[in-house]
C-alpha cells in the first residue's frame, strides 16, 4: 500500500526549509550573556561555555570590557565566565536553570527555548555520533 501525503504531514527536507527560514528572523540578544555549545566526546558530553556581554542602543552584543560589538564571524578571544556540561539536554538546563550554586545566566524565555533545542540537537548528535554544529 503507498502511503501519500496529506496536507499535515510535511516531509524532512520541508521541516529542515522551516527550521532554516526561522533561523533567519530577528532575535533580541540576552543581555545575560550567550553560549558556545559544543561536544566534548572523550567525556560524553554536551558542553556550554556562558560568556557575557552588554547590548548596545544598537542592539548589538557587546564585549562587556571594550563596549566593542561581538563578531557574528570568526574568532574571538575571550575569557568565559562558566563551563556547564551534562550528558543530556535535561542534564544540561538543570545546571543552568536550576542551579542553586550561582544566578542563571539567561534573562530572555526565547534565548532558553532556544538552549533547549540546541542541546537536544547536541545531545543526539552525542548519542549517534554524528557532527554537531550549533545554530
């Protein structure tokens, strides 16, 4: 029996297309700060390094020492404030959000859902070995 489509179900090219065109919109930045997320295989785990930053009049992430706005490309140097790991997403956010140790860094529910959704990526990619790159 072929099973055809009806108009609720959308393939995995279709939801990737989404998922690429949201990622485009506008974001307001968190002034708590932003996450480079990353795999750290030989512990198997998933890895936030939280940095801070002010925003600007512009809305533009700043260094918080300089004032000077944060390259969206490339390298930048800069010290991290703190390390959180977990070997799952749940893991993960219950360190940051949950925490009693120090202040959660993220200030915005957007900027949480979002870390919500990249470590579940993160995680997968852990558990399947797959390539991780942080959107």
């Amino acid at each position: 029996m072929v099973q055809t489509s009806t108009p609720h179900q959308l393939s995995s090219d279709a939801l990737t297309d989404l998922d690429n065109r949201l990622s485009q919109r506008f974001i307001e930045l968190d002034p708590g700060g932003y996450f480079l997320i990353y795999l750290d295989r030989q512990n198997c785990v998933i890895c936030a390094k939280h940095f801070t930053n002010v925003i600007n009049d512009k809305g533009l992430a700043c260094d918080p020492e300089t004032g000077k706005p944060l390259p969206c490309e490339g390298s930048v140097q800069r010290q991290h404030s703190y390390v959180y790991t977990g070997r799952t997403a749940k893991e993960l956010c219950i360190a940051i959000f949950e925490s009693s140790d120090r202040p959660c860094p993220v200030t915005m529910m957007d900027h949480a859902a979002y870390l919500g959704r990249e470590f579940v990526r993160a995680e997968s990619a852990l558990l399947y070995d797959q390539e991780y790159v942080q959107d």
